[in-house]
C-alpha cells in the first residue's frame, strides 16, 4: 500500500545511512510545523472584528487613489498569496522594481519586504498603499475614503471599541495585519514534523535530507522555512545581471551599510512550487533552476539531476492547505466619498 514500506526503508545519502524516523529527529532541530491556531501579533490582540475588517480592507480597491488595486491585486489569495509576476504592475501601469513575495504565512517572518524594512505586517501594510507605483494613495485620502462609507465607521467601531476616533491610518493597518494572521496553509511537512513519517514518500524525504545535508537549511529553516535572516545574494559566486540587476542593491537601501550591498531576507519557501517566478528579481520561472542557482551561489555546490529533482519533490510537500475565504460584500459609496484619481497624488 502507498507508503507503507516508509517506516523500515533505508534511504541511502552518499556512505550515510538513515531511517525516516532518524530524518525526523534531525528536521525537527531546523524546522518548527505550524501552529493549529491563530499565532499572537506583537502589538496588537486579534479579534473577529478585526479579522473581518481586515478581510474587508484587504480586498478593497478603493484603498489605491485610482479605485483599482488592493492588496489582494498583487497578494492574490486565488494563486498563492502573490501575483505571479515578474514584478507587479501598480499605478498608472506603472511596474514596480521587485517580485511581490507571498502573503500566505507572512505572519511569520520577522521583517517584511526583501530588504526587511517593515518590522511587521502593519508597516508592511502602509507601504504599498503611500508607494507611487503601487496604490498611489495618502494616509489621508485613504482615511477620509472610509469615513465618507457610514458601514466602514461602524466597523471600525466594533473593531476598536475603546477608542474615540477608530478610522485611522494606523488602525487599517492593523486590521489587514490581523486578517492576514489568518492566512496559514498546513502542509504534507506539517504532518511529517508532527511525528507522521509517511506524510513524505522516499524520493522527498531524499529531497529532505538532501536540503539539511547540503546547507540549505541554514537560511530556509524555522517555521516558515526561511523569512528569519538576511544573506547576500552571490554568497559564493554572485549570480549574473539577468537574475541579480546591478541596480537593486537589496538591504542597502535601508542600512546604507556596505555590507548590506546585494544582502537580502532570506526568501520563505511555503508554497514556493505554486508562487514562481523566483527571487526579488523574478527572473526564473523554473523552481529546479531556481534550486540550481542557489546551491551554485550560496553553497558552491554543484547538485546533480537527481538531486536537483529531489529537492523540488521536497519542496513540493511545502504546498499547503490554502485557507477557506469568502469574498466580502464591500460598504457602499457615498457622495462625499472622495473621486478615483489616474494621476499621482502629492
């Protein structure tokens, strides 16, 4: 029967021998499954209003100064939290400078943005709406926005009962950060991390133990299997211009620190064989040549075919259960609801 003969095969790694049960033991030193229930957000506590207000928010284009664009155009939740893009397409058709990294587990990297320049899902949530070739929008316009939609007031009410003024900037961000807490998608790993090792067949437990064995795990690890540090791109040998443009300087950007130059967080790999193309850059569409490149770049590793196809069967069992979403009903416009706008706001 399928995957019965897991538990007692012996999967062979070069001279090393080990059992599933073995692989396990070492997965759980790199790896934590996760949570079964909504994590705590430093800062804030979640709630159903905010959930839902935030679901609300996330979906609703009147955010963008151009009544076209919401979170869920470049973290779409229909195809794995991100757009499948190159780099995404913003305001006045503008395209934006990186590839948008997916929203799904999001909650667990500790910086946001691949120069880790939000702390946290609120901040990161401010961005895109104030970015010119995003949303376009200001606080202000965003907030007068909700004001003038007599359901948003009261939702925010709900959601923020103890305050006096509750439609602020600050508190939409909030929001989207809370529903956003929510968007965690269980895996076949899960299972394996959670004591069932015939959750993975042999070929991806190969994969496994190929991705410990070989480095990889020192910058993919914890629960989201990455999105925890910052490395240069090109540790060992810098990829070419095609895939590391010479103009993107990562977290330098942010630190204006030499070192920074080319350094960025760690990619989180859930769902990472549903949200190509790869890297900040978006240039590689193929997750095997994606694999290639990061072992030749970062481990001086050259892997062969087989490798190469185990890991990606691996990286496959990181394809999670995408959580139930119905699409919300938005408040109605009002006449003091402020005008889309194609120009770029000041």
């Amino acid at each position: 029967m399928k995957h019965q003969f897991i538990a007692s095969v012996f999967l062979l790694f070069g001279t090393q021998v080990a059992t599933a049960s073995e692989l396990l033991e070492e997965a759980i030193v790199n790896f934590k499954p996760l949570p079964s229930t909504i994590p705590t957000v430093q800062g804030q506590r979640i709630t159903e209003e905010k959930i839902e207000l935030g679901k609300a928010l996330f979906f609703d284009p009147r955010l963008s100064a151009s009544g076209v664009f919401s979170c869920n155009s470049c973290h779409n939740l229909a195809t794995g939290g991100d757009d499948n893009l190159e780099t995404s397409i913003g305001h006045g058709w503008q395209k934006g400078p990186r590839n948008a990294p997916t929203v799904l587990n999001a909650v667990f990297n500790t910086a946001q943005f691949w120069d880790g320049r939000a702390p946290d899902l609120a901040e990161q949530a401010k961005g895109p709406i104030q970015a010119s070739v995003e949303m376009a929008n200001t606080p202000e316009n965003t907030v007068a926005t909700l004001k003038s939609m007599p359901q948003y007031v009261e939702w925010f009410k709900k959601a923020f009962p103890d305050q006096k003024e509750p439609v602020t900037f600050n508190n939409l961000a909030l929001s989207i950060e809370a529903f956003e807490a929510t968007l965690i998608t269980p895996s076949r790993f899960d299972a394996f991390l959670n004591g069932d090792v015939e959750a993975l067949n042999a070929q991806e437990q190969k994969g496994l133990a190929l991705f410990m064995d070989n480095g990889c795990a020192a910058c993919h690890n914890d629960v989201n299997l990455g999105g925890t540090g910052y490395y240069p791109f090109g540790l060992v040998e810098k990829p070419g211009a095609e895939i590391l443009p010479p103009n993107d300087k990562g977290r330098f950007a942010v630190t204006e620190t030499v070192d920074d130059e080319y350094v960025f967080r760690a990619a989180p790999l859930r769902n990472i064989a549903i949200t190509a193309p790869y890297f900040h850059s978006g240039k590689v569409w193929n997750l095997k040549t994606a694999v290639e490149i990061m072992a030749d770049s970062q481990l001086g590793t050259s892997l062969s075919d087989d490798e190469s196809e185990a890991i990606v069967a691996f990286l496959h069992t990181l394809t999670g259960k995408q959580p139930q979403v119905t699409i919300p009903e938005l408040p109605a416009e009002t006449a003091t609801t402020p005008k889309p706008v194609s120009q770029i706001l000041p």
